[in-house]
C-alpha cells in the first residue's frame, strides 16, 4: 500500500491505530509492554543518569496525556526554564541578565533538589493533579502511565517533565505569593515586602534574588520546608552570596544553565566550554582537511550555537571561525533531512 500510495497510503493505517487508542482509553483496557533502563554519564554534570526506554506504544500514550493537559500547563510558572517552547535555556540566561541591571538586586541563593526524578511521591502528585484536573478519564491515564515507572518519574519520559514541573510549580508559586514579610511604618500602615524579587527554576534547580540577606536566607529556610511537606530533599549544598563586585570580574557570579552570568558579562560554565571548544576545533580540522562533516558532529555544533550567541564568546567565535562552521554544519543537517525524506517516500 505505500509503495503503490505514497504517504497518503499510511492514512487508512493512521486512523486504524487512532481508533484503537480511542477505544482502549474508554474501556480503560490499556496495556504496556514492560520499561528497560540503561545508565548513561551526563556530559555536563558528570553524573550517572538512569534513563528509561519506554515502548513506541506507551511514548504515543504521553503525547495524549501532554496534550490532554495543555491548559493546565499554563500553571507552571513564567521563569520555570523547562519543557515549554520559548522557554528554555537563552529565555532563562536572558531574564537573569535583565535582572541584574538593577543594582538593588544585591544577594542570591541557589539550591538543588536531590534526586527529583525518582524521588516525586507519585500518591502525592496524583493528589495535586486531582486538585486542579477534573477529567477522571485523563487522571486515570496518567496515573497508569506514571505506575509503570519502578519509582517516582522517569528521566526520558515525554510525560515525566511536564508532571515534574507542574509538580514544582507548587514551590514556584509559594515562592512568589506566599514568602513576604510584613513592615509597619512610623504611620501605622503596613506594607508587604516579598522576601524574594527574581525567582527562577531550571528543571530541579531554584534560583533567588532579592535585596535583602536576611529575607533569601529566610525564604532558602522555607524553600527547604516547602520541599520536605512535598516529600522532596534540599541537597546540603545550597547557599546565598553576594552579586555585588568590588571589581568587574572578582568571583562574584551566577552559575546555572551552563553559564555564569556576571553583572556586567557572561561566560561558558569552563567544562561547558571545553566540550564547545573540542567540537568546533574537531570540525574547523575536518573542514582544513577538505572532508565532509559528520552529522553527528554537525548536531553537537548546532547545539552549542545557543550558548555561544547569548554568552560573550566572541574570541571563540573568531578564532575556530565558529560563523563559517555553523553556516556548514545546517547544510550537512539539512542534506542528512532531504536524504530521509526521500528514504521514507521510497520505502519498500
């Protein structure tokens, strides 16, 4: 059939599967093939990851659950860098940056759940969705979803960091509405003062500003609370410090999303840039030699593209000629793309 029609031959095979989902959903007669994990070094951090692989099946299963929620996803917060289009890393390396404009902003405090994947209480999240969703039909499919894992959410899972971030959204908004404090004046009015004037989540890690020691001190100490009524774990290593430089460049930054970002310029994290520079010095030698690049090499280099335009790189820039390689590397990709689509219209 699609040797004979092309791609419009898949079209009865489309709607054959649409409504077999349909009808396991209403029945509720839904079943999935069991998850396998592999352990896999996370080029950034250096950590052991325990990534799941889930079957195609169950992968169709999250986008309708995703989709499902779509509203409901407008809950997570404005400055959570995750999961949502349009709100990755450059949004959030482009917010702190705007926010340390102000020289008011004199103190920060960074901090990072423990284990967050594995270690969300699925009872707990299934309580939290309940709260807001009122689609039974929806709820049940997620909580079948989710009861696949072997504990908490699985890292690799479509599904998993949308659930995740609706899940922190929770120390997000307690964040922004609920952690103040209440000055009187000499008058006898009262003022709210928000402990808090920035936040921002990348994934598990929670960012601070504010103008005032003491209050992010007292926010990180109900930060921490907030995490141990959900059932998660503030690592140990969190801290405030000071923004503020005596000299341009003496120490005084914020490291997060692969970066560190000054109050007058931003940097590549230094294992960050390692990476970036053994990339685009590998590609600038294979392009000297006359060769063509590899594609895989041509995606990591179109990866790094985003962090080299919204970080003051311009040495780098210049001298492994980074503009002519990025220029070559959409061309390798784009040629890789015509190459399987053409496959996939002559297939069988």
């Amino acid at each position: 059939m699609f040797n004979e029609f092309g791609l419009n031959g898949m079209k009865p095979m489309v709607e054959t599967v649409v409504d077999g989902v349909r009808e396991e959903i209403i029945q509720g007669n839904i079943h999935f093939q069991p998850i396998w994990y592999k352990e896999k070094i996370d080029a950034s951090s250096q950590k052991v990851r325990r990534i799941g692989i889930q079957n195609i099946k169950q992968q169709i299963y999250d986008y309708i659950a995703v989709e499902a929620m779509k509203d409901f996803l407008k809950r997570i917060g404005e400055y959570q860098c995750a999961a949502l289009k349009g709100r990755g890393q450059s949004y959030g390396i482009k917010a702190i940056k705007r926010w340390m404009r102000n020289k008011n902003i004199r103190y920060a405090g960074q901090c990072d759940i423990s284990k967050c994947y594995p270690s969300i209480d699925r009872n707990k999240l299934m309580e939290f969705l309940r709260k807001y969703v009122k689609n039974e039909s929806l709820l049940e499919l997620i909580e079948m979803l989710i009861m696949t894992f072997d504990t908490g959410l699985s890292i690799g899972s479509y599904l998993s960091q949308y659930l995740c971030n609706l899940f922190l959204s929770q120390i997000y908004h307690e964040i922004a509405e609920n952690m103040y404090r209440i000055r009187k004046k000499r008058s006898g009015t009262k003022e709210r003062i928000n402990l808090v004037k920035h936040q921002l989540f990348f994934m598990d890690d929670i960012l601070i500003l504010g103008t005032n020691a003491k209050d992010i001190h007292k926010a990180m100490r109900l930060i921490i609370k907030k995490t141990d009524e959900m059932g998660l774990e503030i690592k140990d290593s969190w801290t405030v410090y000071t923004t503020v430089a005596k000299r341009k460049d003496d120490g005084h930054f914020i490291d997060i999303m692969g970066v560190r970002i000054y109050r007058h310029h931003i940097t590549i994290r230094r294992r960050v840039f390692l990476r970036v520079r053994r990339s685009y010095k590998k590609a600038q030698s294979i392009v000297k030699q006359r060769k063509k690049i590899p594609v895989w090499l041509a995606r990591k280099c179109m990866s790094y593209k985003g962090i080299l335009d919204h970080t003051d790189s311009y040495n780098i820039k210049r001298r492994y000629n980074a503009n002519k390689t990025i220029q070559i590397c959409k061309g390798v990709i784009s040629h890789e793309s015509k190459i399987r689509h053409y496959a996939r219209e002559c297939y069988c």
